[in-house]
C-alpha cells in the first residue's frame, strides 16, 4: 500500500503541472467512472484515509480530495459490502454474496488468483537431478476442489493473506492414504513459522471418499498458509492423492465488493452470504438469482450444475440388480432397477429396456447364531444358546460355553450390525444409492453415483470378550480376528481396501488389492481389547470422468467372520473350566499359563519353560516348549531370551552373557534414495533378552496422532504403534524435506514370537544366512537368535520372519554394535 501512496501523491502533482500548463485547453473533468477509492495503510495511531485513484493517470482532472477513512478495525457484516463513495455497509445484490470480513475459494477450475504451487527440491538428491525430477509435481485444479501431487516431492500450495484483524482459515479436506505426508502450517511476514503443534500442523487421516473439516487462527498482519504435501516412500502401488476445497479466510476487515454466484449456484434475496447451489435438473449462470428450469422431457442437470446435459438412450450401464428380502413363501427373486436419479431415456433409438425380474427361488439359510421359525426373518439365538443357522437354537451342554463371534456367509439382507454407503470424491455422498447389495451366497460392490465413487461397507464391534477360561495375561493376546474370502474382477485400474479403526481415532488402510484378484481369504488380527470397525471400500477407477464406463468391475465377499465379538452370536460351544466345588458346573476363568485339564475340567498351569498356544487352552499339548536358549515368562504367555546362552563342543563349553548390549538395540539401513531424490533410512528396532516389559516400540509420529491422554495423566500411546521383539520404521531425515524433525512412519511388525537361540543355521523352518556376513577367523561361533511374526500378510501368507547373528569380537565395546548384512 505504500506504492499507491506514493501514486496518489504522484498524481497530483501532474495534475498540478497540467493546471499550471494547459489552462483552460486541459483534461475533462472526472467522473465516478474516471477513477476508483482505495485506503491508505493505516498509520500508527489507527487512521487512514480514502484517496481516489484514476483508471487512466492524466485522462481527466479534478479527481476527489482525500478524505478521513473508516477505522482500520472497521468491518461489514456477511453478505455486505464496504460502498466506498459513501464508506457505508451496503446489502449485496442479489445474484451475489459476501463474507463481511472473510473471503471463500469454492471454485477450483483454475487456480485462484493469489494462490501458487512450489516444489521443494530436496538437498540430498544430488547434483540439482531431484530440482529437475519434481518441476513437474504440483497442486492441480480439478473444478470443485484442488488435488496434491502423488510423488514424494515435498509440494507446497501457497496463499498470502494480510488481516486487519485476529481471523481464522477454514477448509475442508480428504486425505485417505497414509503413504503421503499432508502438513498445514503458517508463516508470517518475516518467514518464521506461527507456534502450531504437531497435532495441529499434521492433518489427520479421513475415510475413503469422506470429506473433514480443519480450523486454525490467524494473528493480524501477513499470514502466508502452507498445505504441503509429497508421499513417504513410493512404492509399486499408486499413492492417492490430498483434496482441498471451501478454503475460508476470516479477518480481512472488510471487502469492497460482492462475489458474483458461480455457475451452478445462486442467490436470490440481497445480502446473502453464500450462494445455494441449484436444485436437481435445475441451472444457472454465472452471477446468478436465480436456477432455471431444464427440460426434463430431454435434458437433466445434477445438483449445483451450471447447464443442462442432453438425456442419453438407457444403455446397461443404467440398470442394476438386486435380491428382493424372503417373501412369505420363504422366496426371493432378482429384480432389476434404474439407477437413481434417472437421467437416461426409454423408448428411443438404441435404448436397453429394463430387464424382466428373475425367478422366485429359495431364500438362503440363516447364518450360524440365527435361526428361523418357520418365518421370512432370520432371528439371532438368545443369549446362552448356539446355532448352525437351522430351525433350532441350542443350548450348550454342562461344561462348555458357547463362542461369540459373527460368521455371515448368506446373505439376503444385510446384517444388522453392518452399514453400507456411497462416498463420491468431488461431493460428499452418492445420490440415494447403496454401496454394496446382497446376493445370496455372496454381497457385492453396487452401481454407484459415478466410476470413481468409493462403495463402503463396514461392520462395527464394540469390543471382544474372551471365552471365560481363556486368560488375557499381555497386551499381545489375540483379542479376536477377522477372516473373509473375497475376489474383484476389474477391466482397469480398481482397488479393494481392507480398513481398521480403533477406538474411532483414525482409519488405517491395513490390506488393499488392485485389479483382478481371484478367489481368496485374508486373516487380521486384533491384539487389543477396544472397540474397532472393519471397512472395506472399493473404487473402480481414481480417474473423474463424467460418463460411466466401468459399472459392471465389481468386488464380491463370500463370508465374513469375526471371533469373540461382544455382542456377537454363537455358533458352536467351547469347553471350559469348572468350579472347584462340588457339583460344580459354572465355567470360571483360569489364571494366566493354565490350561484346562479334560479329565478333571479343571485348571492346571503349563510346566516350567513351556508358552501357551494363543486361542486354546484345552489339553495339556496346548503348553508348547519354548525353543532352545529361551524360556518362558511368569505367565507363560511367551519365550525370551535371559541374555545368557551355552554352548558345548566336545569336551569345551563356551557361555555368552549379552546382557550389555541391553534391552532394546536401534539400527538403521541405508541412506537409501528414491528415484526424486529422497533420502531414507529403514531403522530396525531390537528386542534381544527380556520380556514384555522390554520389548521394541515402533510408531509413526505423523501419520498415528495419539489422541487424548493415558492412565494416570501419561501421554496415550498411538493407536496403530507396533510393540514386539522387532520392528521397523521408514524414517526420512529432517534435512530431506526441509522438515524440522526426522519423520518416522510405515512402522511393521517383524517379530512377535521368539522361537530361540542356537549356534545353528537354521531352526524351526527359517534359514540364517551367514554367507551374507563376513567370515570370521575365530573358532568362537556365530549365535542366531530366531524370530516369527505369526500374523499373515499379502506377501508373507505364513508370516515373516527374522534372524539376528551376534558374533563375539573382543576388540568391540561392551555394549557392542548392530549392523545389517
């Protein structure tokens, strides 16, 4: 503002010359449309003035004398505007809005003006290369919302702002993927960035398809916003990208002028602050108050569209099918319907007619826990009794209890406790249609709004319950598992996603599948006691197009079943443990590393140096030695090693003590560098000796915001942190993205059972590999320490496993050194 001082004053002195030179032959005199008002920046005691600024310098003569201006906190309430010529609030018209003292980005089919993209060359990526690699990542306009690079290019979208006074930033966001980092932070005029948090400055994680809302305050003065984003480590899947729209500033003070509607969207009433988007197979233009009508005979326009698009001939893509609920008649049949809302035509030129509605047949039994009464409704077992999904509820015998937990594998109706919906990318949801629809034998994927919806289904379980005899001695017991079997058949690029949240603090993506992928089960496991949902979402292409192509890629899911389930139903009965008292036939729990003897239905606690078997207890095989140079904890819940190990050759016995090294070792891998330039490490976290008290911690410190505090007032631990014997983290350093702290993130479990120690090469199925170290000259032998980590993975169907050589070298420390081959 200081320039357009300075222009005024120059101004004026030309004009003064122009008075002194050309007389009464000088310049017309001005007119309001000669000129327009602007306000001097305001001086130290708070005033200004307003000073009246030509169009065209020198074209006219007599612009307006400056006069007082407004206070410099003065402000217009939403939906006016600051009328310069007579500094009043004035009503916007109709056709248009404002914020009062805020400004709103709602329209993204180019970038705003203001706002700019910057990609951050990284400065380990060597020789300028990462500066060219990432001149083509950047934030892309998209029309209703503004889209983040897929790379690991740390891209910045930028947008300087000067309150007047203390406001605020507002926008709405989707950020699915924790393969990409999404930051928003401010810096003020001097360039040194506001206090935020991490919390704060590191966005959370949103559902597939769902859109979230975040708020930060601004101090007056300069305030340049940041949304930065660039992915952690590319991989072979492809990274799904941040969205940004309804970007909202507070705290401008005032604005001189109304923002005209959008098209799609209008205002019919003066001093409106936002403008309402139009009505289904409704329009409008830009700046308008008013939607027109379409000619619903031919044409039809979605909500908020800015004209109306011609009808097409219904085609098969229109259509789609689904199974009618059990009529009286214990019968169902396949009808067909038109996707909703309608916008094709029947009986034209090349119309598809709505197909004939399929034969009535069977309806599918009950699932195991419900049983039906000779009625078209499945009904769950009451409490205490059991079900195959026949006629008959059961109760379990004297001895046993039954087993909670949900196993669906008919469907006709959609379960209870199951909940199915339609997120579009650009809108919020998918207009009245269901994501997924039974079918019988199988539920499967829906028609969708358009291609690239996310069709979600998800099951909700407040909490696992354990068989009464079965003890939870470790933050490790296996609480409860999901297994299902599913398939996608897919003519592009479709993705499957297999999602967990626990305690409602954030999603995490846990398994996704692209493309075809033939029939199959997948297992996860839940290690805590809390209340979780389990969601699968399924797009049939990330790319927006507006005609639908792919309506027929479709996923299916056969079965689902989740064990223990609190609220479950029972399937089948368990044995259990008996009172001690006479006659006794209550199931009581039993102490931690006991089993339950047959015989005598009874506990008994599993010999020295032995380990339960997760999930049973039945018997006395279920207490499993531990491997050799281990044993077993108080609770037999699992094996470690005590740091001291034994070993004989003949008639010489060697004794290790690796105690020094202590309890938990770190180590990292690398640099490693991605094809941008990235620079990485894989850092290994190491339980050798010690029980659960000692074991690895591995957390994300981005992605995996805790939320709330722990017992007793300790900071809560994150909900998707990894504790075991080893894990691993992908940390990049602070200097690789300009950060100001390293980023720990994709943290993996590699071990959770050690299975023992041995001078041996190999044991219990895992192979060391000692030809990937170098040989040692001394006649002191190598020790293996042996790891599993028994929960499977999409490349590990039996789980990973893991080795740790140590070789005893005198010249080192005590403490030792970790390094990898």
């Amino acid at each position: 503002m200081q320039s357009t001082v300075w222009f005024v004053a120059h101004c004026a002195l030309i004009f003064c010359q122009l008075r002194h030179t050309k007389g009464k032959n000088g310049p017309r005199p001005c007119s309001e449309a000669d000129y327009y008002y602007e306000y001097t920046e305001c001086d130290s005691t708070g005033s200004r003035w307003r000073a009246a600024i030509p169009h065209s310098p020198g074209a006219c003569d007599g612009l307006p004398e400056p006069v007082k201006g407004t206070e410099c906190t003065f402000s217009c309430r939403a939906g006016q505007f600051l009328e310069m010529s007579a500094q009043e609030c004035t009503p916007c018209a109709a056709g248009s809005y404002s914020l009062g003292s805020g400004v709103r980005f709602d329209q993204w089919d180019a970038t705003p003006p203001g706002f700019s993209s910057l990609a951050a060359t990284s400065p380990d990526g060597g020789g300028g290369g990462g500066a060219q690699l990432c001149n083509s990542s950047a934030w892309v306009p998209q029309g209703s919302y503004m889209e983040s690079n897929r790379d690991e290019c740390a891209v910045s979208l930028i947008y300087a702002v000067h309150l007047k006074k203390q406001g605020s930033v507002t926008f709405d966001y989707q950020y699915p993927d924790n393969n990409l980092l999404f930051e928003f932070f401010i810096q003020n005029d001097q360039c040194q960035e506001t206090d935020q948090t991490g919390v704060k400055k590191w966005l959370k994680l949103t559902n597939h398809g769902e859109w979230a809302t975040h708020s930060v305050s601004l101090k007056s003065g300069s305030n340049v916003l940041y949304w930065r984003t660039g992915a952690v480590v590319m991989g072979s899947k492809v990274v799904k990208p941040v969205l940004l729209k309804n970007v909202q500033i507070e705290g401008v003070a005032y604005t001189s002028e109304c923002f005209p509607c959008t098209p799609g969207t209008s205002s019919p009433e003066p001093g409106s602050d936002a403008c309402l988007p139009c009505l289904r197979d409704t329009y409008s233009g830009h700046g308008a108050s008013s939607c027109t009508l379409c000619n619903t005979t031919t044409h039809y326009a979605p909500e908020g569209s800015g004209e109306c698009n011609q009808r097409p001939p219904c085609s098969m893509k229109d259509h789609f099918q689904i199974h009618t609920a059990c009529d009286s008649e214990g019968k169902t049949q396949i009808i067909y319907k038109w996707i909703e809302p309608k916008i094709c035509l029947e009986g034209v030129s090349g119309a598809v007619p709505l197909p004939p509605s399929g034969e009535h047949k069977p309806c599918p039994p009950c699932n195991p826990g419900f049983y039906n009464d000779n009625t078209a409704v499945c009904s769950p077992c009451q409490p205490g009794t059991y079900s195959d999904g026949t006629k008959v509820c059961k109760r379990c015998p004297a001895g046993t209890e039954p087993v909670l937990g949900y196993e669906y594998k008919w469907w006709n109706v959609l379960p209870a406790n199951m909940k199915t919906s339609c997120f579009n990318v650009g809108n919020a949801k998918c207009d009245s249609m269901n994501g997924w629809e039974v079918a019988g034998d199988h539920i499967q994927t829906g028609a969708g709004g358009s291609d690239n919806d996310y069709l979600i289904l998800n099951i909700h379980i407040p909490g696992f319950k354990l068989p009464t005899s079965l003890p939870s001695s470790r933050s490790g017991t296996e609480f409860g598992r999901v297994v299902f079997e599913f398939e996608t058949e897919c003519s592009s690029d479709c993705e499957l996603y297999f999602m967990t949240d626990v305690n409602r603090k954030s999603t995490t993506v846990v398994e996704s599948w692209a493309g075809n992928k033939t029939r199959q089960f997948y297992t996860h496991i839940m290690t805590k006691n809390a209340s979780v949902s389990y969601t699968w979402a399924f797009q049939r292409t990330n790319q927006a197009w507006d005609v639908r192509h792919k309506v027929h890629d479709v996923a299916r899911i056969f079965s689902v079943a989740v064990s223990n389930a609190l609220d479950g139903q029972s399937s089948e009965c368990r044995a259990c443990a008996l009172s001690s008292r006479p006659s006794g036939s209550l199931c009581v729990p039993c102490p931690p590393g006991h089993y339950i003897d047959p015989r005598s239905s009874k506990c008994t606690e599993c010999p020295p140096n032995t380990h339960l078997v997760p999930r049973t207890t039945m018997g006395a095989d279920t207490c499993r030695p531990c491997g050799p140079g281990s044993r077993s904890s108080k609770e037999h819940s699992l094996c470690f090693s005590d740091c001291r190990f034994s070993h004989t050759d003949g008639n010489v016995t060697l004794s290790f003590d690796f105690g020094p090294m202590g309890s938990v070792g770190t180590l990292m891998n690398g640099p490693s560098f991605t094809s941008k330039g990235t620079k990485y490490f894989h850092q290994f976290n190491i339980s050798l000796c010690g029980g659960e008290e000692r074991m690895a911690l591995c957390s994300d410190n981005v992605t995996d915001l805790p939320t709330g505090e722990g017992q007793g007032g300790e900071k809560a631990e994150a909900a998707n942190a990894v504790k075991t014997f080893i894990c691993q983290s992908t940390i990049i350093p602070a200097s690789g993205r300009g950060l100001h702290t390293a980023l720990s993130s994709q943290s993996i479990n590699l071990a959770n059972a050690f299975l023992g120690v041995t001078v041996a090469n190999a044991l219990d199925g895992i192979q060391a590999r000692p030809e990937l170290f170098s040989q040692s000259a001394r006649k002191v032998p190598d020790v293996n320490f042996f790891y599993r980590s028994l929960e499977p993975t999409a490349s590990c169907e039996s789980g990973r496993s893991a080795v740790v050589t140590l070789r005893c070298r005198p010249e080192m420390s005590a403490q030792g050194q970790l390094a990898v081959p």
